[in-house]
C-alpha cells in the first residue's frame, strides 16, 4: 500500500490554471445573482422564524396569565358558592327548627287535649261506674258463685 500512494503523481499544468480562473469567475458572477440572494432569503426566514417563536412564546406567557386568571376567577367563584351553600343550610336548619317547633307546640297541645279528654271520660265512666256498682257487684257475685246473689 505504501508503494501505491508514492506512485501518484500530480501534473500541475495548464489545464488546472484555467479550471482555477474559471472557478473564481463563476464565483464572482454567482456571488450576487444567487449567493447573495439566498443567504438573504436564508436570513429572512430566520428572523421571521425566531419571530415566529417570540411571538409564540408571548402567547403562551398570555395564555399562562389568562389561565391564571381563570383559575383565581374559578377559585372566587367556588368560594362564593361555598358561602351559598353554607348560608342556604343555615337558612334551611332554622326553618327546620322553626317547623320542629311549631310540630312540637301542635303535638303537645294535641297531648294536653287528649289527657283532658281522657281524664273526662275518665270521670264519666267513673261516675257511671260508682252509679251502677251495686248492680256490678251483684252480677260479678253471681258469675263467681254460680247463682243469684241478694242485696
């Protein structure tokens, strides 16, 4: 392999001056026609780019603010339904109480009337009892004893 890479020779002639010459022409001409122009274009779309992610990058910075802001108007909103609801038990435990109350009230007064009623009866059928009693006790004799009993 060694032998093969001495073997290689260059011939520095003509031929490459003019390959050299013609190059840096075609540099020269294409330089300003399509270089330049492309690396203008190039640059356009970078700055429009990094444009583009600035840009971006505010709306999302927005779109974080916005749903901070929603999050806080979420937040007011939950604890004003809180307090609703918290006011509206209240509100629905002292009308319960109220109506407990008032049941309490009509059940005992429905209680009162009924021991006066009771104790009425109570006292008629006692009257009616201590009117009949020697009758009742002749006729309790009688069915005890098995016969007539005199009074």
């Amino acid at each position: 392999m060694r032998s093969l890479l001495l073997s290689i020779t260059v011939d520095f002639d003509k031929s490459a001056f003019i390959q050299v010459v013609l190059f840096a022409g075609l540099i020269l001409v294409l330089k300003p026609l399509l270089f330049d122009p492309m690396l203008a274009l190039f640059a356009a779309r970078e700055a429009s780019t990094l444009g583009a992610w600035a840009d971006a990058r505010s709306l999302q910075e927005r779109a974080a603010e916005l749903l901070t802001q929603y999050e806080e108007h979420v937040g007011e909103a939950r604890g004003r339904a809180h307090a609703l609801r918290d006011q509206s038990r209240r509100e629905t435990s002292a009308l319960e109480a109220e109506i407990l109350k008032q049941g309490r009230q009509e059940a005992d007064a429905l209680f009162a009337a009924g021991l006066v009623r009771i104790e009425n009866e109570l006292s008629t059928i006692e009257r009616d009892l201590e009117g009949n009693r020697p009758e009742l006790v002749r006729q309790i004799g009688a069915r005890i004893l098995g016969r007539e009993v005199g009074s």
